[in-house]
C-alpha cells in the first residue's frame, strides 16, 4: 500500500508541474510526501526484494534530493521555469 500511495502522490506531483488539473504550487509537497512515503516503505520492506538493492539504493538518493529541494536548500526549478 505504502509503494502505491508513493506512486500516486509522485503522479500527482508531475501533473501539478504540468498543471493538469492539479495547481502548480503544489508540486513541492505532493513531491516531499511522495519521497516520505517511499522512504518509509523502502526502509520497512529492505529485505523484500534482494535483487533489488541497487535501485533501492538509487530511489532513495532520489528521495533526499526531492526532499533537499522541499526543504529549499536547492531551488530548482524555479518557479519561474514554471510559468
């Protein structure tokens, strides 16, 4: 459940940023709940998929980048690069 709700939220930041249905300003944190929730699930189910490892490892330094960009210590894209 945790893996689809992270799924969900990461398609809705997407769509915000597009602004499909969704306002742009909302993309930061439907992004920073999308990588929470995967962050969680990632470190409750590290045993589920062996194999999986490498790409464990990969979503998660992609999570600590989104969340580096919620927290605003990198500000990108801008919003301007939004409009």
């Amino acid at each position: 459940m945790l893996f689809a709700v992270s799924t969900i939220v990461f398609v809705l930041a997407g769509l915000a940023v597009l602004e499909w249905g969704i306002p742009v300003e909302w993309w930061k944190p439907l992004a920073a709940g999308g990588a929470i929730s995967s962050t969680v699930a990632i470190a409750l189910f590290w045993n589920a998929f062996p194999a999986l490892v490498p790409n464990k490892v990969g979503a998660l330094a992609v999570n600590v980048i989104v969340l580096g960009n919620w927290i605003n210590a990198w500000d990108w894209p801008t919003d301007g690069m939004l409009d």
